[in-house]
C-alpha cells in the first residue's frame, strides 16, 4: 500500500509540475493540481525519510528524483542567499507593485500618502497599483503623487502607472465582461525606452462565494457542504478559465513590443500555473533571479501564496527582489531593481 502512495504521488506531482502547460478549459482536475504542489512536495518529502528509515533504497530513489524534479519549482517560492545591500548604487530602474485594496476606501487620503512616503524611502523610479482609487474626499491622490512621480498613465477603472520619467506612448488592454484589465506605458529613461506592463487578472472567486454562502446562513436557509464544495469548485475553475483567456490577451499584446519589457502586477495566480507561465513566456521572473528567502505576496487570511509578480526581459538584468510586509492592503508590496545589461 505504502508503495502504491509513493507510485501515485510521483505520478500527481510531475502531472501538477507540467498542469500548467495547458489551458485549464476542459483540463481543469490537471490544471488544479498546480495548486496542490506543496502538499505534494511535502508528500515526497515524507515518504523519502520513510523509505530511508527502512532501509529501503531502491524504494526511496522514486521520492528523491520526484524532489530534485520540482527543484526549478521550489525556486519559485524560495531563494537561497542574501539580497544585494548595495543593489541600489546600480545603474538601472526601481520598479513597484502593489495591488492598494482601494487604499481602505479611506476618504482623508492617509493612507496613500503613506504609500507614497514608502515608494520615496524605496527610491522607486516607477509604481504599477492595481486596485486604485485617486479620490479621497475632496481631493486626488494624483494632486500629491506629482511631486515625486511627475508623470502617470491611467488605465481602465483601478488602473494606473507613476513614473519619475517621461511616458511617450500608453495602451490600456480591457478584458471582456469583468472589471479587471491590464494597460502598459512605454517610458523613457535616458537614451532607452521601455514598455512597462500593469496587469490586474480575475480574481478566484472564493472570497466572494463563501461571502454569500454566509449571507445565506444567516437569513436561516441551510447550505449543504457538498453544495458549497460544488459552488466553490465552479466558481474557481470559472475564474481559471477566464484568467487563462487574459493572459493570452496579455501575452499576445507583448509580442508586439519592439523595446524592452517589464511586466508588473496582481495575476491572481500561482507560479507554474498555466498563467504564470504564458505571461512570463521566456522573460526572466525577478524573484528567481536576485530574490531571497521565502516569497509570498498575498497575506489576507490563511493563504499565503505568491500571486504577485514582476518579470524583464532577457536584454535586462535583475539586481535586487523583495517585498516589504506593509498593512495597508491584503497584498504586499514587491519591489525591484532592474538594468540593462552591459
């Protein structure tokens, strides 16, 4: 039986390690797996220490080669190593991006100016937030951002990229039948141009399920457990497949760009994800390059995942990744410092 477990973990975990290679219509329990492989790296992990503890070395080799295959994974998540402390002194761009959770609604506008007194203690040259709101009572947040970032491009609704350089060119990318959207701007910083990407994909659809599944307790109408397992499983794989279909919208718009790319934003997805992996295309991810230590970005309730992201492209060289565990919204705010190479 022991053996079977070990069999069949192997065979979940390399199908979650490569769930992401197709689009989740009509491969949504494959796709799902991606989500899964935690839980089954820490499996394999079990199972490799028991098949030592036996004494059973033939046995163990089918964990540990399962392990050393999700390495390239792993390296998703955690980075070994210190950050650069003199990343900074480079020559190269300081890129932000926060999804602000409509910085708390907060009418006094407070909290975005704290925002802003961040990005200047972080040096940063240009700002993608997602979920943004300019209005704080009588007054916009724009009014105040321009002393730093003199230059902005608005997209569609939450939308908006700040610059410390000139923008020469803007696009947003609107997404069908959802709020959501993504947008670029290309800026110009010296003798070169860069296009940068602010994107906003579908969110999962969770939080919004259990919302009104708990709406429905509280006026006395009783909701089943499989009912609700079934409600939470469409809307997830709903939010899937619509996310897949952005990403494409995004990718493809990137294959159009004739200067260097930065792609910022909330995906609203895991690493290897079929997403992750159409929008990161063979771009580079920042944190698997100069991250370090453990990277989740995302910090509202138990999930502590890493749906946050900042790429480049190959031209470019990547110098420092980190978050910073600010309160003001359930994301974190991810930074890095970026530049072309010599």
């Amino acid at each position: 039986m022991m053996l079977i477990i070990t069999f069949l973990l192997m065979i979940f975990t390399f199908t979650g390690l490569f769930g992401g290679d197709v689009p989740p219509a009509g491969n949504t329990a494959r796709a799902m797996l991606v989500y899964a492989l935690p839980l089954l790296i820490i499996g394999n992990v079990v199972f490799l220490i028991y098949w030592l503890a036996l004494r059973r070395f033939h046995w163990a080799c089918i964990p540990l080669i399962t392990i050393l295959c999700c390495i390239p994974y792993i390296g998703t998540l955690y980075q070994f190593g210190s950050l650069d402390e003199k990343a900074d002194a480079k020559p190269g761009l300081k890129i932000a991006t926060y999804n602000v959770a409509m910085f708390g609604r907060e009418t006094s506008g407070f909290m975005a100016q704290d925002i802003l007194s961040e990005m200047k203690k972080q040096k940063v040259d240009i700002a993608c937030f997602q979920e943004y709101n300019d209005h704080a009572g009588d007054k916009r947040n724009s009014d105040s951002y321009k002393e730093y970032f003199p230059y902005s491009a608005v997209g569609k609704s939450d939308m908006v990229i700040y610059s410390r350089y000139p923008i020469v060119n803007s696009k947003n990318i609107p997404f069908e039948r959802t709020n959501n959207s993504a947008m670029w701007a290309e800026i110009k910083v010296n003798d070169n141009v860069y296009r940068v990407y602010n994107a906003h994909l579908q969110t999962t659809g969770i939080n919004g399920a259990l919302h009104r599944a708990a709406k429905q307790e509280s006026k006395g109408i009783d909701v089943q457990n499989n009912a609700l397992m079934n409600y939470l499983y469409g809307n997830y794989t709903v939010g899937m497949i619509t996310r897949s279909g952005q990403a494409n919208q995004v990718a493809m718009d990137m294959k159009e760009s004739e200067v260097p790319i930065i792609v910022c934003g909330d995906f609203n997805d895991v690493p290897y994800s079929y997403v992750y992996n159409t929008i990161l295309g063979d771009m580079i991810d920042g944190f698997k390059e100069c991250g370090s230590g453990y990277m989740n970005t995302f910090r509202g309730g138990k999930k502590k995942v890493r749906i946050d992201y900042i790429f480049h492209s190959k031209e470019m060289e990547g110098f420092s990744y980190y978050k910073k565990e600010l309160s003001y919204s359930d994301h974190y705010p991810i930074f890095m410092r970026v530049g072309i190479k010599q």
